[in-house]
C-alpha cells in the first residue's frame, strides 16, 4: 500500500475523532462547550466544606458556573468562579456554600436578598464578593446529640421523680384514712370560702350605682391616660429646661474656673503683696497717730501756734499790716509808672536835665536868635 494514502487516511481518523470529541462536549455540556465567554468572580469565606474545582454555582437553582480555584488563605478561602457571560450577578445578592445532597456534595449558591429594596449595582469581571456557609441539617442533628441524649436523660430522671412522689402519695393517703378525710373536709371549707367570696363580690359589682361608676371611669380613661400623656410631655419639657439650665450652669462654672485658675496661680504672690499693704496701712497709720500727737501737742511748732493765743494774735496783726503797706504802695508805684512815661517821651531832655539837678542852659547848644539847636527847624 503506498504509504501517502496510509499516511492520508490516519490524518482523516483523526480530525473525525477530533470532531466527535468537541461534538460530544457540546451535547453533555448541555450546548455550552469549551467556546462559552465567562467572567471570574473572586468570593471570599471563612471555609469552603466539599468545595473542589468544578464545583457548581448556581443563581436560583440554575447552574450558571463552576469553581475554578481553591486557594487557601491564612484568614479563609478564596474561591475563583467562573460565570457565563450571559448570567448577571448583584451586588446585594446573598452567595452562600451548602450541601446539595445527602452525599455532601457542596454547591455555591447565589440568592436574593429576602428583605428591602433591590440593588441595581452589577458585579463586574474580577470583583471580590464576601461569602456564608450555610448550617447543614446533618451537622445541626450531630450537635443536638449530646443535648437530646441531655434532655433525655432529665426527662428520665423527671419521670422517676413522679413516679416516687406519686408512690409517697399513694402511701400516705393509702394508711392514714383520717388523713384524707381531713384533707376532703378542709377542701369542702375552701371551696364554702371560695363560692361566699364570688357572692360578696357579685353583690359589690352587681351594685347599679357601682357598674354605673364602673362604666363612668371606663369611660374616663382614655381622658386620663391622655391628661397623662400630656404630664409626661410637659415633663419632658421641664426636664429639657432643666437639661439646658445645668448646661449653662455647667457653663459659668467653667467660666469661673477660667477666671480663678490665674487667681490660684498667682495666690501666693497677691497674698504677699496684700500682706505688705496691710503692713504698709499700718504704718502710715502710726505715722498719723505721731502726726495727729505731734499736733495737739503744745511743745511743737504747731502746737504752740494753736494753743499759743498771743502768737496767734501777733500772726494776725503782722498780717493785716502787710495788708495795709501794700494798699499804700499801689499810689506810689503808679506815679513811679507815670514819671517814666514822661521821661520816655521828653523831646528835650529837660526832665531829665531837672532830675539831674544841672543849672538851665548847661549842655544846650543854641543856635541863631537864641534858639537852642534841638529847637531850630
């Protein structure tokens, strides 16, 4: 056989074999084959119990993935999964791990939100989402074990207490016959004080002045819980003042121990130099004191000028004679003002020649006709 055609017909086997593989993988993939475009959603969780690679992931029941990676962490897991391009996860939907079958099969589930309005936010290629496990009925049984096997155990022991006190019971009533006829006697008398009681109380409420003031306060109560209400309100109020008015108050303290804290600073100072005011005052006061003796005593200068009648008399006198000198003065001094008035506009001298005590017509010139040169015009 020539080796070309054996060579064609292996190639030709082998592209139908090929083929028949991808046709296969579309038909039990359920027409979604190696060619569907997803997107990878990173979900976080404390664990991931039965969790492998191609685990499901499912949105309400309907298979919408599979998980790609595992990836363990040091604070939890990390599951990669990923999502067919036409399935759209939100934001607020709930994604959870829970067994899908008695098996323990695990499957990742994404739910609704089961209150309050929904998210209209879509999680996008590569987001992170945050994870719950939910309980597995068979885990929860295998906790309640040692609580059932617990509670069985006490119902036991509480039968076997009923059980004794009934025995106990039968035993006292089962000997004593005059013991249970007292017990029926007392509870014959209870039951007399019982039924007069529920008489005496059918004759106070079967009053028509008490039903009537019964139904009147009945009516009345709404009216007074309202009065009520309106008290607790105008409390509220009164305690809001009295909120604010401790506020205040808490305020002017504070601004009284901003005004203090300098004075308690600086106390030691301000009594230091109040200190030596006082003693300061005391000593212009003893000052006073010598003054005040010095003054009322008669060896001093103003002693004897007070307590000296004479010396006051002559003081006096000496006085009004300045008085009187200076009175006599005031003609002289304005005659002396005038005589130098005059001295200062002579035109000849001659005042000043009088006063000089020189004979007439010493140190005159006189010029033609007998004229004094001074005199000539």
């Amino acid at each position: 056989m020539n080796e070309k055609l054996l060579a064609f017909r292996v190639g030709v086997v082998v592209v139908a074999a090929a083929a028949l593989a991808v046709g296969l993988i579309g038909i039990f993939g359920g027409g979604k084959g190696v060619f569907q475009r997803r997107y990878t959603v990173f979900l976080n969780f404390n664990s991931a119990p039965n969790v492998t690679v191609d685990t499901p992931v499912r949105k309400n029941g309907v298979l919408i993935g599979r998980v790609s990676n595992v990836d363990l962490k040091d604070d939890g897991v990390v599951l990669t999964a990923r999502i067919d391009s036409g399935r759209i996860l939100k934001k607020d939907e709930i994604c959870r791990i829970k067994t899908a079958s008695l098996l323990g099969d695990a499957v990742v589930e994404f739910v609704p939100p089961s209150v309050g309005t929904r998210s209209a936010e879509i999680v996008q290629d590569g987001e992170y989402m945050t994870g719950m496990v939910a309980t597995d009925p068979l885990q929860v049984l295998t906790n309640l074990e040692g609580d059932m096997r617990s509670a069985l155990g006490a119902m036991g022991g509480a039968a076997t207490d009923v059980s004794n006190a009934a025995r106990k019971l039968t035993q006292t009533l089962g000997t004593d016959d005059q013991q249970l006829q007292r017990i029926v006697s007392k509870s014959e008398l209870a039951l007399d004080s019982f039924q007069r009681a529920m008489t005496t109380i059918d004759d106070v409420v079967g009053d028509p002045e008490i039903k009537q003031g019964l139904k009147q306060s009945l009516r009345d109560l709404p009216k007074i819980l309202s009065d009520v209400q309106q008290t607790l309100a105008e409390a509220r109020t009164a305690m809001a003042s009295f909120d604010r008015v401790g506020k205040k108050a808490e305020q002017n303290l504070d601004n009284l121990a901003e005004f203090t804290r300098p004075l308690g600073q600086k106390g030691e100072q301000l009594m230091n130099d109040l200190g030596r005011s006082v003693e300061n005052l005391e000593e212009i006061s003893s000052q006073l004191v010598v003054f005040t003796q010095a003054l009322n005593s008669s060896d001093g200068t103003l002693g004897k000028f007070i307590n000296d009648r004479e010396l006051y008399d002559d003081v006096r006198e000496t006085v009004s004679n300045l008085h009187s000198a200076s009175r006599r003065i005031e003609p002289i001094l304005r005659d002396v003002r005038i005589l130098t008035d005059k001295m200062a506009t002579d035109p000849g001298g001659q005042l000043k020649r009088v006063l000089e005590n020189k004979p007439p017509g010493v140190g005159v010139k006189w010029g033609p006709g007998g004229i004094p040169f001074d005199q000539q015009r």
